[in-house]
C-alpha cells in the first residue's frame, strides 16, 4: 500500500513539475507500473481472474475433445 501512495504522489509530481527530465519520466513509468502490478496483484487475490481463465479453459477443452472424437 505504500507503494501505491509513493507511486501516485511520483505521477503527480511529474504532472505538476514545468520542465520535466529523463529521470523523472523515468520515475513516472515506473510508478505507473508499480500501479499496475498492484492493480493486477489485487484482481489475482480477488480470484475474479482465476475464475475466468478456469472457465475459458475448460470450454476450450470440451470442443477439443469433441473434435477429438470425430
């Protein structure tokens, strides 16, 4: 969480900043991945995204083993 915290005050910062550097673009992307990772880190524990994978895999499967019985 407070990875999340750092991450968004480094975007508003560079938002807020008038000449902004390589480093800070740097900062920034790696914030907004930070933020992302989190984001997906959350959906995963959730079990949201485990379920839909489950259920995509096995529809795959029966047709594939339908067409396997042709």
């Amino acid at each position: 969480m407070t990875f999340l915290i750092l991450a968004i005050l480094l975007i508003l910062t560079f938002f807020l900043s008038e000449k902004p550097d390589i480093l800070w673009i740097c900062f920034a992307m790696l914030a907004a991945m930070l933020v992302l990772v989190f984001i997906l880190v959350w959906f995963l524990s959730m079990g949201y995204l485990k379920f839909q994978f489950n259920h995509l895999i096995q529809k795959h499967y029966v047709e594939y083993a339908s067409l396997l019985k042709l």
